[in-house]
C-alpha cells in the first residue's frame, strides 16, 4: 500500500513542469457509498455481509494539466448510515467515512467541461457503537479496508468560477481487518464479554457523488 501511494506521489510530482497552465476546482457535495467486505468468518455471529445505506458529505480536488491532460484527483466523505445486522438485532447506526486519491488523463478538457478518468487507491472504515434491550446487551465493531478501482468524473460550468460536479468511483476491496466486541450483561455482577479481530478479503466500494464547486 506505502508503494502504491509513493508511486502516486512521484507521478504527480514528475508532472509538475506540466501544471503551469492548469484548470483547478473544490467541491462540496453529497454522495451515497456502498460498501462491503467479505471475511474469512463471522465476526461475534454478525453476519459481516452487511447491507447499509446513508448519504455523506464530501470534499474534493480536482486538478487538470490543460497541455498534456494530466489529471490528479481526491476527495474525502464523512456520514452516517443504517446497517443491518444478524440474529434479529435491530438496525445499527454507523459512522462511516472514504478517502482517495487518483491520478488519470482528462480526454475533455475545455473552458466549458472537464471529463476524466483516473486510477484510484482507495480507503473506507466503517464504526458501530449499539446498546440493545436497555443497555444489556453492547456490540462494538471497527472495519478498515483498502482498495483499488477507476473514478469517472464530469465537471460543467455554470458561471466563470462556479461549476457542477458528478463522479462515480469502482473500487475492490484487496485488504482489510474488522475488530469486534460484544458484552452481555447477564446479572449486576456477571458480564459476558467476548472480543475478535478478522482479516477481510474482497468485496467492493462503489462512490457515486454530486455537487457545487468552485473553478479556477
């Protein structure tokens, strides 16, 4: 992953001597993640294919070398969503939060709109804190996963420093870890507590977003 990332850097920074006249834009918009890790087991007996839905917020930066097409990207999305959970526990509010970083070619690029697709590294982690049936029973979990996909993104002015944004980024999944903990309160002085940590595999993270942004 640290080579991966480092690969991006240089790339970007090899670049430089292209940016001089370059077209720029910030964002801020909304997008609706989904999000799923497979593991090599149940983690406490939740079922960790969890289905869950939610809308973020979320930054961007958008930079495009406008000579060669060149074009750098990232973005990052904070929110909450409902999760369903296994053995009849109700739905779990989690927070749930992407970040990533893309470098690709703009084969749009005029004054009026932008359209880029760039390879992506991505990054979600995912939190739940639930108390059930009056505080007896408590389930904590912690996901963090890495990916890696392709981002379309499609950039339309509106006046001369304000625009409209969409992308969809595709995204696999190659590595991750969940962490869990439940307890169970079973009298004032006995607790059950049972704690795992699972490595992840596979699945898939699919970011469709929408928003204002300012160009320049």
């Amino acid at each position: 992953m640290k080579k991966s990332i480092g690969i991006f850097v240089l790339l970007f920074s090899l670049s430089g001597m292209v940016w001089s006249e370059a077209f720029h834009a910030v964002g801020l918009g909304f997008t609706i993640p989904k999000y799923k890790m497979n593991l090599d087991k149940t983690v406490n007996n939740i079922d960790y294919v969890k289905s869950g839905s939610g809308i973020n917020l979320e930054v961007m930066y958008h930079g495009v070398s406008k000579p060669s097409g060149i074009t750098f990207k990232t973005d990052l999305s904070l929110g909450k969503r409902k999760v369903k959970m296994a053995n009849s526990l109700p739905n779990a509010s989690a927070d749930y939060g992407t970040f990533t970083l893309g470098l690709g070619y703009s084969f749009i690029r005029t004054n009026e709109k932008i359209l880029s697709l760039c390879g992506v590294l991505g990054w979600d982690y995912m939190t739940i804190d639930e108390e059930y049936y009056g505080g007896s029973t408590k389930y904590e979990e912690t996901d963090m996963a890495f990916s890696v996909g392709v981002a379309l993104t499609g950039i339309f002015k509106l006046t001369k420093h304000l625009g409209v944004y969409s992308s969809v980024d595709i995204r696999r999944v190659v590595s991750g870890e969940a962490e869990a903990k439940s307890s169970q309160k079973i009298t004032n002085s006995i607790n059950y507590v049972s704690e795992c940590s699972v490595k992840g595999k596979n699945g898939y993270a699919v970011k469709p977003a929408v928003g204002l942004c300012f160009r320049f």
